[in-house]
C-alpha cells in the first residue's frame, strides 16, 4: 500500500510540473497573440497613410499634368495650330468663367507688342513645350513608379494580413489544446491528492492496527512462559481437584455399603 502512495506522490509532481509549464506556454502565447495585434494595427495605421500619401500624389500629379498639358496646348495655338486641340465646348465655357471671374469683365488683353511677332519665337516656344513635355514624362515616371509601389506595398501588406491571420488561429489553436491540457491536468491533480489522502488514511489506520498486534503479540511472547507455568499450575490443581473430588466419592461408596449390610 506504501507503494501506491508513492506512485500518488510522483504523478502529482508529474501533474503540477504539467501545469507549470503549460502556465508559462500560455503566458508566452498570450505575449505573442498581444504582439501580433499590435504589429497588424501598425501595419494597418501604416498602409493607410501610404494609401492616402499615393492618392494625394496620384492626383496632385494628375492636376499638374492637366496644366501642363493645358499650358502647352495653349502655346500650340498661338505656335503649332496644327498641334492645337480645341477644348470641349463645357471646357472652354469653364476657362472663360474662371478668366472673367479672376479678371473681371473684361476680356483678357492681347501680348503685348514688346514680345513682337509670335513666329520670332518660335524657337524658344519650341524650347518651353520641349520643357513641358519633360515635365510631364517626369509626372509620368513619378506616377508609374508610384503605381508600382502602392501595388506591391498593398501585396505586401495582404499577404502580411494573411500570415498574420493564420499564426493568429495557430496560437489561438494552441491556446485551447493548452488550456484543455491544463484543465485536464487540474482535475488529475485533485484526484490524485484525494486518493492519496484516502491511501495515507488508510495507511496510518493499517499501520496502527499491525502496532496495536504487534503489541499484543510482544505482550504474549514476554509473559508466555508466565502463562505456561500458570497454566501448568492449572492443570495440576485440577488433576489434584479430580483426585480429591475422585476420593471423596469412593469413601462414601464404602460408607453407603456399610450401612446396607447393618440392616441385614
């Protein structure tokens, strides 16, 4: 029976050792899912300024290549009117608009004579559209660059989500096995401190019971030759008891005898 509550002591060690570790492992996952939200709700903050910071360029550039392109094509209707391209009617109602409401009523005025015939210019309005037309190659790249940034830091940024999702329902995963482990674990631990009180219990009666025959047992080999003469006392006294009793009879046999044959 000692043996059992020895196995009880080493499985409850076993099981407090279980829930020590799994106490920590928890911890550990706990620290990591914390960690985990944190970087995705950065990452997120992040991504969206990004965002924010691409479509303000994207139309800041957009604006830019439209007044570009508006410049040069009004250059080319004084310079290149085969490469001038008239505006859509809502368009040019719009520009008037805006040139009456920044000037009045009054019709914006003519070049004035300084500047001289527009085709003796020609040479260095050749030189600005060139300009204007590096400008806008420019927005161009800055745009297309843009476009390939934004597009591979949105992929980034998804497949980010995405692992970040999965380990998330791993760790989540192994915060249930954990957790039923611990549980389990537990409950063993209980169980065993029950049993092995019950086994002590038990253990202790056993244990003064075999004291209380052992001294009893102690009592009777120590008085045993005591017991043994007293007995054999006994027996003589008895046997002595049996003789007299023995005697006793046959005298009065004889004493009855004689006083059948007086009354003859």
């Amino acid at each position: 029976m000692s043996a059992k509550v020895e196995d009880l002591k080493v499985s409850i060690e076993e099981k407090k050792e279980i829930i020590k570790v799994v106490t920590g492992e928890l911890k550990e996952l706990a620290k990591s899912i914390k960690k985990l939200d944190k970087s995705v709700m950065d990452s997120t903050y992040q991504r969206k300024g990004e965002s924010e910071e691409y479509t303000e360029l994207m139309s800041g550039n957009n604006a830019a290549k439209e007044l570009l392109n508006f410049a040069k094509n009004r250059l080319n209707k004084f310079y290149n009117p085969k490469l001038y391209k008239s505006p859509p009617k809502a368009e040019a109602t719009e520009f008037v608009q805006i040139s009456l409401h920044n000037n009045g009523d009054e019709a914006p005025p003519p070049p004035p004579e300084t500047f001289g015939a527009y085709s003796k210019k020609s040479g260095e309005t050749t030189g600005v559209i060139q300009m204007i037309d590096l400008l806008i190659r420019d927005l161009d790249k800055e745009m297309d660059e843009a476009r390939v940034g934004e597009k591979n830091a949105q992929k980034e940024y998804e497949d980010m989500m995405q692992d970040s999702a999965e380990k998330r329902a791993a760790d989540n995963k192994s915060v249930g096995a954990k957790a039923a482990a611990k549980a389990e674990a537990e409950t063993g631990l209980v169980a065993d401190e029950e049993s092995k009180m019950a086994e002590f219990n038990e253990l202790t009666a056993t244990k003064q019971y075999e004291s209380q025959l052992h001294s009893e047992c102690d009592w009777l080999m120590q008085n045993f030759d005591l017991r043994k003469s007293m007995r054999a006392d006994e027996m003589d006294n008895l046997k002595q008891a049996k003789a007299v009793l023995s005697g006793a009879d046959f005298s009065l046999l004889q004493k009855n005898a004689h006083g059948n044959l007086r009354g003859l």
